[in-house]
C-alpha cells in the first residue's frame, strides 16, 4: 500500500496512461514525485510532529489516529504518522486509508512486502507499538511461528557440520527429494554465515556469527536423492573449532518464506551495453562469497541509495543472449547476473542505475517470484505474450524450455512493441526462430511507421485467436503473459474469453 511499484505508473505519454487496470494507481500532482518526497524527508521538517521522540503506542492510541490528517499505521510493530505521504502515494490516499489507525502489515505485505518503507517512511516514524504487535512476525520463536500452518508445511529440515583440519563442513537435511542448487542461497559478509534453503513457499535459514574465520570460497553441493546440502567451508588457520558459532536473527527457524525480509548482497558492475536506443543489458557479479542462482521465471530487487534514501526496484535476471545453449544448470558457480533494462528519462531508479560506473556496486536481493519449473512438465504447447521489457522473464523460459523439454512441440513468443526500433533482441529471436523450427515469433507494433507491415495494435481477441493454436487438439498448453498492468490484465480476461483454463496461464506480476 505505501510506495506502490511505479513500474505501473505510466510515462505521460505512454499507452500505459489510456487504459485503465493495474493496482488502483493515481496521477500524482505536480510536485508531488517519490523525488519530491525524498527531498522533503531531507528538509528537516518535523514530519510526525513529536519533534524527534519516539513514543510507545498502545492499540487504543493507534486506532485514534484514523483520519487523513492524522493517519497512523503499524508496520511489523512500528508505527509511522503517514499523513504527510498522503499526496506522494503512487497508489493514491484512498489506499493508504485502508489501514489507517491500525496494522497494515498484512495489507502491506500482499501488495508489496518488498518495498522499503524503512527508509521511505523513516522521518514519520512515531515509535513503536506497545507489547502485543511489536513483535514482527518473522520474529517469532520456532513452536509459534510453523504451529498454526504445520498441515500444510513441508517438514523442518534440520542442520549439523563437521570438520576436518581444513574444512568445516555445513549439512543441510532437506528431508524433500528434487532439491535444486537454486533452492539454497549462502552469503558469507562480516563474519556472518547465513544459508537460505527455500522449501515450496518456506524458508529455512541458518544464520550463525562464526567462530572462526574462514576463506571468502566456498562450496555448495547437493547430494540430490538424499535432499542433502553440503556447505563446504574453508578454514583460514587449520586449527580444531570446538563450537560453529553463535546464532544470529532467525537461526534455525522454518516460517513461510513471506513472512522473511529481504535479503541483499552488494555487486559489481562488470559492463553495460546498448540494445535499444532506451535498453542496456548490465552484467553484474555477484561477491566471491555468494552462492546464489536465480530460478527460472524469478526476479530479484535492486537497491541503490538515492539521496540519501534507498530505493527497490524489481528487475528479472536474463541470458547474456537467445543464442547461447542454455547453460545455467551445468555452470552452478557463475557469478554474473545479466539484466535488460529500460532507461526512463523521468523515472526515479533507472536514470540512476543508467549513471554507475563500471566497477561500482548495486545491491541485489534473493530471488521472488512464482513461477514452477513443474509447469513445463510434459508441456507441448508454449504461447508467449510479452509487451516491452515484458520480454524478460521470457528469456530463459524459452532457452530452458527449447533446451530441455522433451516434449515440446511448438514454442511460439507474440511480442508487443510500440515501434521497430523498441523490439528487443530482434535479430537474435530471428536467428533463433530460423535456427530452431519449433520457435516462431510474431512481432506486433502499436505505433508503427508507414514502411511497416507486420501485425499492428494492441492485445485483441482476433489477434490472440489465432495465434493460439494447439499444435493437436488437446495438447498440454502454457500461456505466459507480461507487460505492463494493463496489458497483462487485458490479456488474461482475453485468455479466459478464449477458454484457457488458470492452470493454462501463467502471468508476471509483482
Ligand atoms: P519510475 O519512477 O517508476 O517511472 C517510470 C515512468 O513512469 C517515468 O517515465 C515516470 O515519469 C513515469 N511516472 C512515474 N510516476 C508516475 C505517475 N504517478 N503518473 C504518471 N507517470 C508517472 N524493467 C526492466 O526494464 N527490466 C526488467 O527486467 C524488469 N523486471 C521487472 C520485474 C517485475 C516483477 C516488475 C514488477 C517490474 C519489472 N521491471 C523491469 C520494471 C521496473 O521494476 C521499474 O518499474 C522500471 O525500471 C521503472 O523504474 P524507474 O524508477 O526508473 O521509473
Ligand atoms: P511500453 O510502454 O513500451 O509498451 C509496450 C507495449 O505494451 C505496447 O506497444 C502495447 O502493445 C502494450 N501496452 C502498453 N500499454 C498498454 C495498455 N494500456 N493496454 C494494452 N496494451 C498496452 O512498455 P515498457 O515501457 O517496456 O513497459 C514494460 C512493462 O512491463 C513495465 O510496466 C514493467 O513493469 C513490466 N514488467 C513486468 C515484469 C514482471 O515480471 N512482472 C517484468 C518485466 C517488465
């Protein structure tokens, strides 16, 4: 509900501006930008007008402040006077409303968990709440946190380590079969060993302050019949360590993975190149003391600090091309992290990200996202619809898919651009389509010169009817579809028109 992701808010002269849909978003008044926000919280002005106190709030206090210039909301047990942010909400008052003089926590969290009210909102900050709320969720002591869902859960894995006179090495006991390399992410910084294992929509963590040092390399392996993960770490003095550690924030603890914050590492950046004339592919490395894989159909966030305040975007990993043979799963320790991104002249994060210098550093989080592999299983038919940088997340669905489903008939990518010199990747979908006779691609412009004659206009049944056809009569199908908002909601009522079902569908959103 606050600083809802501006990927949504139209350019001003974007076709983005003419539909309606997406998440209730407003036009925001002059003057009244994230960047006009970030300058105001650095004037100094008292803000929550406590003048610089901190107080502790009780439920009653909190529900008195329910009007819109007197706004209180709780997040994760702290409480922040949100009335000055009314009018830079992207997604309009009315929303912020929705949790005024209460906890907007799990409001917040279904709409955008990811987004880092910390610092956007830290100059409102009130206090925190008193006893029962403050508390944050994640927070909670083992029995508490995994009880009320334990049906549902997978198993706790659980955890052990040995030694040798040069190694330590970390077990992880997954008790699932089919563990990925992607499921674990190790971050060694500051002394601090943290290893995330992601099991369905869970997460456990070991979290642990060595005792020792150790070298900056490691290693990751999975024993995958077993569901067992080895760490293998490297001491730096080949002496006998008699404890791992101690525990730090969350060790040990099994919670759905929403209710975990998320968690960065700083990389660099190795190059930037042109695609189009407003897309850059960046190639950022990831530190030697991170293993780390984005899963297909995953994306991650990047933060950057911008005056002061830090700012999330989310962005989705791609292949540093088409052409390459898809080769993330035979390459586990690859370091670079590849992106396409789109510089808009006006917005808040990409201008930014467009002025670093090779070799500075950007923050990236752990992946998100929803998308399963086990949604290719036995597939024969796979339908793209992509729109804009919308491509994304269909880069490597279609290197995996065209490299490793054996059933796979037909693979067929519609892509919506606004002109010619828009279509990202244009030669290499070409090349890639005359090189591998299971893959067409249809390019469609909603803003085209008068020398183009390709399909034009936007998303419509007549345009989706018949590029949707199965390749046999019932053959097993999936729709991916993304794009902005709009598009994206278009296109699914327009897939619900054409009798696909939601198991058919899989769409990219936030
Ligand atoms: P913003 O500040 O968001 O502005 C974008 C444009 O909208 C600007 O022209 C700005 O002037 C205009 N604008 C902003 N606010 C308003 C308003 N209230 N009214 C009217 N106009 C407004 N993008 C990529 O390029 N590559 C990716 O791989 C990618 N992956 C994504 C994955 C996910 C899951 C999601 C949700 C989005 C993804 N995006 C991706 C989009 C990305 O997250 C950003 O939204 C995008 O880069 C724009 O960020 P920005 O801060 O530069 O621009
Ligand atoms: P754009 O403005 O260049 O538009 C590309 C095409 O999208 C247009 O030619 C048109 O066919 C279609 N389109 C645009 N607005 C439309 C509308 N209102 N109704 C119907 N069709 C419309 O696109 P862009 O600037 O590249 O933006 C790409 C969008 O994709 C962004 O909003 C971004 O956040 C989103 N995105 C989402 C993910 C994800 O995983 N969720 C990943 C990447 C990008």
């Amino acid at each position: 509900m606050l600083n809802v992701p501006s990927q949504s808010f139209p350019a001003p002269r974007s076709q983005q501006r003419v539909a309606s849909g997406g998440r209730s978003k407003v036009p925001l008044k002059q003057g009244r930008s994230l960047m006009d926000w970030i300058r105001l919280t650095k004037s100094g002005k008292d803000l929550t007008g406590l003048k610089g106190r901190l107080i502790e709030v009780t439920e009653e206090e909190l529900k008195k402040h329910n009007k819109k210039d007197d706004c209180w909301i709780c997040i994760r047990g702290f409480v922040y006077n949100v009335s000055p942010y009314m009018e830079y909400h992207p997604g309009g008052e009315d929303e912020l409303m929705r949790a005024a003089g209460s906890d907007g926590t799990d409001l917040f969290d279904q709409v955008h968990r990811w987004v880092n009210y910390e610092s956007m909102l830290k100059e409102c900050l009130v206090g925190r709440m008193a006893v029962k709320s403050a508390v944050p969720k994640g927070m909670l002591p083992k029995s508490q946190a995994a009880d009320p869902l334990a049906k549902e859960s997978p198993v706790s894995p659980s955890y052990d380590w040995f030694q040798t006179d040069s190694l330590v090495t970390i077990v992880i006991y997954t008790k699932q079969k089919d563990i990925n390399l992607d499921a674990v992410i190790v971050d060694y910084q500051n002394d601090s060993f943290r290893a995330e294992t992601i099991i369905k929509d869970y997460s456990y963590l070991i979290h642990i302050g060595l005792s020792h040092e150790i070298q900056e390399e490691f290693s990751v392996r999975i024993v995958e019949n077993v569901g067992k993960i080895e760490i293998v770490l490297k001491k730096t003095e080949n002496t006998s360590w008699t404890c791992l550690g101690h525990p730090l924030e969350n060790h040990n603890l099994f919670i759905p993975k929403k209710d975990t914050g998320l968690y960065y590492r700083k990389c660099q950046l190795i190059s930037k190149e042109d695609v189009t004339h407003d897309t850059k592919l960046f190639c950022l490395m990831l530190p030697p003391s991170t293993h780390l894989q984005v899963p297909i159909g995953q994306h991650v966030y990047l933060k950057l600090t911008i005056t002061g305040t830090e700012i999330v975007k989310p962005y989705t990993p791609v292949s540093d091309s088409l052409l390459s043979e898809f080769k993330e799963p035979v390459l586990p320790n690859n370091k670079y992290i590849y992106f396409l991104i789109k510089i808009y002249p006006a917005g808040l994060f990409t201008p930014e990200l467009d002025h670093l210098q090779i070799g500075d550093f950007v923050s990236i989080s752990s992946p998100e996202g929803n998308f399963k592999i086990s949604q290719f299983q036995e597939l024969e038919d796979l339908f793209l619809l992509a729109a804009g940088t919308g491509f994304t997340p269909m880069i490597k669905i279609l290197n995996y898919a065209l490299t490793n489903i054996p059933t796979l008939r037909k693979v067929k990518l519609m892509f919506f651009n606004k002109t010619e010199d828009d279509i990202i990747w244009r030669s290499q979908l070409e090349k890639l389509a005359f090189k591998d006779k299971r893959f067409d691609i249809e390019f469609v412009l909603s803003a085209p010169t008068s020398e183009w004659n390709g399909k034009q206009g936007h998303i419509s049944p007549a345009l989706l009817s018949e590029f949707l056809k199965r390749s046999l009569d019932k053959s097993k199908v999936l729709i991916c579809i993304c794009g902005p908002m709009p598009f994206t909601e278009q296109g699914i009522r327009l897939l619900h028109d054409l009798n696909f079902s939601k198991d058919e569908i899989h769409s990219f959103t936030a």
